[in-house]
C-alpha cells in the first residue's frame, strides 16, 4: 500500500474505534452517575490527574522517539523495551510509596489505596506499549483499534458489574486495571508478529533517543499540568461535591476533543514524520490535519452549547442540573481548544519538541495565574478563566508555533479553524428553534441532531467541501 493508502486505512480505523470507545465511555458515565455519588468522582477526579502526571515518565519519552526515528536495530528495539518496562515498575513503586503523602497533602485517606490499585496500570500498559507502537510506526492500526475496542468494552463490563455490587468509587479503579491487562495481552498474542525483545539493554543502544525522548517528556509534563491544572486548584478550594459537578461535565467536553482528534493527529504525528523534509506538503498535511478535527468538532460542541439542559439530564440524571452552565461555557472552551490541539503533531513530527516545551512552560504560567483569580468566584470562575485563555492565545500560538515550521499564513489558519464553527453555528440554531416545541428532553436532542446534521452537511458541501469530500473517500463512498 502507498502513504496516502495507508493513511486513509489508519483515519478510517481510528475513526470507527474513536466513534466506539466514546459510545461506550458515554454509556459508562451514563450509568455510572446514577451509581456512584459526585464525590466518588471527585475522588476519582484527583487520583486520575495524578496518575497521568505520573504516566508521562512511563517511557520516558522512548516509544515516541521511536517512532520518530527511522533507522533503528533489533538491538536498540530490545534495549528500549526493557527500559519502559523498569521505568514503569519502578514508577508504580514510587507511587505506593508516595500515596499515603498525597492522602495527607490532600486530607483524604480513602486517596490512598485507590492510588495504590490504580498504579497497577503502569506496569500492564508497559508490557505490550511498544508493540503497539511499532504498528502505529508504520501505519498499521487496524489491529490495535480493534484491541483497543475490546479492551474498553471490558473495561466498561467490570466497572459496572462492580458498582452494582456496591464498590463505588473502586469500580472506576477496576475499569483501568482491566482495560490495560486486557490491551497489552492481546497487543502481544496478535500484533506482536512473533517479535521477541532479546534479553539486552545497553545504554549505547538507548544514548541516541535520549535528547528526543527527554524533551519530549518535559513538554508533556508541562502540558499536561496546564491540562490539569484546575483540578488540582479544585481539589484544594472546592468541596468533593463541587469539584464532581465541575469535572464531570468537564470530562464529557473533552471527551468530544478526545474522540475526533486522536483519529486525525495519531496518524499525523508518524505521516508527518516521515514527509517533514518537505515544507510543502508539511503545510498541506496539516491544513488538512486542522480542516478535518475543527469541521467534525464544530457541530458536537455548538450542539453542546444549545442542548445543554437536555444533554446533562439525559446523560448525567436531576441531580446534575447545576452543570448545565459549565457545559456550556466548557463547551466553547473546547472549541477552541480543539482547534490547537492538533499543533502537537505538527511540532513532534517536525522533531520540534524543544519549541513545545518553551511554549507550554509560557502557557502554564498564565494559565496558574488565572485559575486562581477565576477560582474565587467558584467554579464557574474557573471555567470562564479557561475559555478566556484559550481565546487570547489563538494568534501567538500560530505565530510562535505554526508559522515557522510550515509557512502558514494567519488568515489561512484562522479561516481553516474558524470557518466549520461558523457553518455549524448556522446549521444549527434552526434546528434549536425548531426542536424547543418538543416537551420531551430526548424528541428535542433527536430532532435537533438530525436536522443540525442535514443543514451542516447541505452547508459544508457549498463552503468546506474539501471537509465533505474527504469525509467521502474516509468511508469509502468516493474514491
């Protein structure tokens, strides 16, 4: 198969496992909120950003480096396994050790074992990661989506069966765990391709992906405490309650950030990586890359923005009614959010991780000092304080990052961002109109999702038809 071939193949596969995996977590927080109380997920809420805190040194930045380089040996493969595999445990180590001081930092035992059982997935993840990676390396994901489809599917099953026998907040605890044993078991018995790591790990083998691998990891860090950062200010100024209701409705906005853009910017990280000695089609890449997440996010947040009321009663229950106004105002957040994401494959394909870091060591600063003005007024504060944020940096972010590496233009970023928001906007206030007639929460969702689709589509063929074109030939409609 060519690139562009195996492109279309990884979109197409990430695409359906996206689309499952977010059925299945919506169904899970679905049920789940009506088993389990707003403080089991704000106890969740902690352990979770700790966790992913202490997962970005999992690998220390080598599987990524991995797939960024192209000429690697057997030898230098078998060291790196083994590296993330010490790595991980002793990670998970650390992590036992350290937990009844979290308990203490945040004046909740029940932290404690919770972050204990959880620090088992380092050591599964670590297990079949690399594996997988090697697959993503070279574009082959229709095996490692569907691992992934089953792995959470089973994952989902246990954390239900176990908050039905009344483990509460542990049932979350036990999704992951299941999840990450399942992956890295089917990662080796079918994607592994009878590759076995040598009983070898030489720091000759490992020396060259170091520079890559560490600055990697910093910006991750960074990045992922200007990602986090609100709940750990939430979780020392809010009450468990209020820090359930924020971050619920929190994790439902990302979810739709998280379900589109991995489809696209997974595979542009390795496409990427491979043509970046061309500028040109570096910049093509990526207008294609922003064009195809901002013009499938576009209508999921704006639908968000409108159907707020009728989404948190559906999905979340009566009890939620006070996260209505944070959907909404989250919601534009991740709007603009999502259209920067994507920046993150264009830096590291370019092996621009050192411009990610300064830039993220920047952002974080801003965004600790916002978050704290914003946290007294609560946490509508807080979230007023991200969506302005987000705001104020869309052209530095293209000037600083953007530009320079692939000689795009601002106008031509701000319409390729911009514009599916404004089609979407357009498509779907008449459908609000129209659909606020119907008394019932779920009539007024299904008819506004299917006439918002019909407009949006109708829309975006006239004014974004390389969005619908693509769309197309993603599902084999059009060759």
């Amino acid at each position: 198969m060519s690139i562009r071939q195996k492109t279309i193949s990884a979109v197409r596969w990430t695409s359906i496992a996206a689309v499952i995996r977010a059925v299945i977590q919506i169904a899970q927080v679905s049920i789940l909120a009506r088993l389990l109380a707003p403080q089991d997920y704000g106890l969740m809420a902690i352990v979770s950003v700790i966790l992913s805190f202490t997962a970005l040194f999992s690998d220390f930045g080598m599987n990524s480096a991995y797939v960024q380089r192209h000429d690697v040996s057997e030898e230098q493969r078998s060291s790196l396994f083994w590296l993330n595999i010490l790595i991980s445990s002793g990670l998970f180590l650390v992590l036992l050790i350290l937990s009844p001081f979290i308990g203490w930092i945040y004046s909740d035992g029940r932290l404690v074992p919770l972050m204990m059982l959880s620090g088992t997935t380092f050591v599964f993840n670590a297990l079949g990661q690399q594996v997988r990676m090697s697959a993503e390396k070279n574009l082959v994901f229709r095996p490692v989506v569907l691992i992934e489809i089953s792995s959470t599917l089973l994952g989902f099953i246990a954390a239900v069966y176990a908050a039905m026998h009344g483990l509460r907040v542990y049932s979350l605890v036990i999704s992951g765990i299941v999840s990450a044993f399942v992956a890295s078991a089917s990662a080796w018995i079918f994607i592994a391709n009878g590759w076995r790591p040598m009983l070898r790990m030489h720091f000759k083998d490992i020396i060259g992906f170091i520079g890559f691998g560490s600055t990697f990891v910093s910006n991750n860090l960074v990045n992922q405490l200007n990602s986090t950062i609100d709940i750990f200010l939430g979780g020392k100024l809010l009450s468990q309650s209020d820090l359930g209701l924020y971050s619920v409705p929190r994790n439902l906005t990302l979810q739709v950030q998280n379900l589109v853009n991995p489809i696209i910017t997974r595979v542009g990280f390795p496409l990427i990586a491979k043509v970046h000695q061309d500028a040109e089609l570096v910049k093509s890449v990526y207008l294609k890359t922003i064009n195809m997440t901002a013009s499938t996010n576009a209508p999921l947040y704006i639908c968000i923005c409108f159907f707020a009321p009728e989404i948190v009663m559906i999905v979340l229950g009566p009890d939620w009614g006070e996260s209505t106004e944070l959907l909404r105002i989250l919601a534009l957040w991740g709007a603009l959010r999502s259209t920067g994401n994507p920046v993150g494959s264009l830096l590291m394909g370019m092996g621009r991780a050192d411009t990610a870091l300064k830039w993220n060591i920047g952002l974080l600063l801003i965004v600790s000092a916002g978050l704290w003005t914003g946290s007294h007024w609560g946490v509508i504060g807080i979230a007023w304080t991200l969506l302005v944020i987000q705001m104020v940096i869309f052209v530095p972010s293209w000037y600083i990052l953007v530009s320079p590496l692939c000689n795009l233009k601002l106008k031509q970023y701000s319409i390729t961002a911009l514009r599916p928001f404004i089609l979407a906007f357009i498509s779907i206030l008449p459908s609000f109109l129209i659909a606020t007639k119907i008394e019932i929460e779920l009539g007024r969702i299904f008819i506004g999702f299917i006439i918002s689709a019909l407009l949006y589509l109708s829309i975006s063929h006239r004014f974004n038809r390389e969005w619908t074109v693509s769309m197309l030939e993603l599902f084999q409609f059009k060759k």
